[in-house]
C-alpha cells in the first residue's frame, strides 16, 4: 500500500489521495473561460495565415488556456483524423528563451517540426556537405549541419501536409528578444511570412512584450486581432465575487476534515 509521510509521521492513504487529487484540480473561470471561447473562434473563423496574440501577465494562466482549446481542437478534428489520418488538430511549441539575448529561429524550426512527428527528420535534414569547425584546443569538430533555410523549408512543407488547424506558440514574447527595432520588425516578419506560406493561423501566446509587435506592422493590424487575458480586478464587484467563488471552490477540495474560510480575512477587511 502506498503512503505518505510529513513530519508528523504516516499520513493515511485516503489523505494522500486527497492531497494528489487537489494538485490536479483546476477551476474553469469566466475570465478564462471568455479567452478560451474568443480563442477557439479566432481559429476557427479567421481568414488562412491570420495572426492571434493572446497577452497577458505572468501566472494568469495562459499555458492553461492553450491547453483547453488544444483539447477542443483535438475534439473537433476526430471526424477530418479518421478519414485523413494524416491530418493534426493542431501544433504547439514553445518558444525557447535564447541563450545569448537572440531568438534561434533554427532552434525553433527544429522544435516546432518534432512536435509536427515529422518522420526520418535527421536524414531529411542531412546536408550534402559536412562542416568543419575546432574547438578552443583546436580539434576538429565534423558533422552535419542543416541550414536555417532549409529547417523553414521543411517545416513549411510538414504543416501543409499535415493541415493542423493552428500553430500555438507558447511563451512568445521570446520573440521579441532583439537587439534592436530592427531586428524586431524582423521577427514579424518571419511569423506573418510562414503563416502566409503554410496558410495556417497562428497564435502567439506570451507576456505583454507582445505588444511591442503591434506597433511595427499596420498590415498585420488588419489581418490579426488580440485577446487579453487580464488578471481580477479588486475594483469591480463581479471580480470580487467570482474570485471568491474560485478560492471557495479550491478550499472545499483541500484534504482537511477542519476548515475555515479562506475568505474571512477579506470580509473582516469590509472588502
């Protein structure tokens, strides 16, 4: 039988129980609920090669939101999966944080195209000419080394055989990670291109550093729209009352035979 210790000693097994079913729990609210059902319709009745930003601040709960709507593509494709099974719901990558302050565009074809479960991905990436390079001590490193070039190429190519519904990128204000306004501008350019040539929409989920992007493009303007994932506000009443609600529904979950309200101190403050 499995248990569970604290410092007190053995905690029963229906605790333990308890305590891993409240780590699973998540509560749908409206706020999320309103981005999910804004997000879900941004997809699906955007023009091909549109553009979708969700923004919002750290910790609301935006990778949550992602995979709801993942969940909701996966069930409105069963019907297109059975007959082409060749087809996705849809594609979600992360995009990494550079390691040197420079978005890896190379990185993030490379990432974006093992979620696509492109098959024999190494030998259709294997150049047909090796580099050669050394280290610090000066010994010669040999390998292969496809260029960024072709990784798009063959990204492009995947997503239009396997015809997801949308390209979810989490974590997207690491594409602003430029040196420059510049360079900046030519981040955009690269996400409004690839949406153009895959005529997949894409969604760019991330902090509100996103919207420096809004200010580069006025073409991009009108062929794409935001979703703004705010956080409660303690100035509006139906906030108030809905994230109470929330933090009620989290407290009659929690594996305690003895409660108190959670609440009471806001009451008490006459808030």
């Amino acid at each position: 039988m499995e248990s569970c210790r604290n410092d007190a000693g053995p905690v029963p097994q229906q605790i333990a129980d308890r305590v891993r079913e409240f780590r699973r729990l998540t509560v749908a609210h409206p706020l999320l609920l309103a981005a999910k059902d804004l997000l879900v319709a941004g997809i699906n009745q955007a023009p091909a090669g549109s553009i979708v930003m969700v923004f919002g601040p750290t910790g609301v709960g935006k990778t949550t939101l992602r995979l709801k709507v993942q969940q909701l593509l996966s069930e409105q494709s069963k019907r297109l999966m059975k007959t082409d099974p060749s087809r996705l719901p849809f594609v979600a990558v992360e995009a990494a944080a550079p390691d040197n302050a420079i978005f890896s565009w190379r990185d993030h074809y490379r990432r974006t195209l093992v979620e696509l479960s492109e098959p024999m991905l190494d030998r259709k990436l294997k150049p047909k000419w090796i580099h050669f390079a050394h280290d610090s001590q000066g010994h010669q490193l040999v390998g292969p080394s496809a260029s960024t070039g072709q990784l798009r190429q063959t990204l492009q190519s995947a997503v239009q055989h396997r015809r997801p519904a949308a390209i979810l990128i989490d974590e997207a204000q690491h594409l602003t990670r430029m040196a420059s306004g510049r360079r900046l501008a030519d981040q955009l350019e690269v996400v409004k291109s690839v949406a153009n040539c895959t005529r997949t929409v894409h969604v760019l989920l991330g902090t509100y550093d996103l919207l420096a992007f809004r200010h580069l493009n006025g073409q991009l303007c009108r062929r794409s729209f935001d979703i703004h994932f705010r956080r409660y506000s303690a100035e509006s009443q139906d906030d108030l009352r809905v994230f109470k609600n929330t933090v009620l529904t989290f407290q009659r979950q929690l594996p305690l035979d003895e409660q108190r309200s959670m609440n009471d101190p806001w009451d008490a403050s006459g808030s």
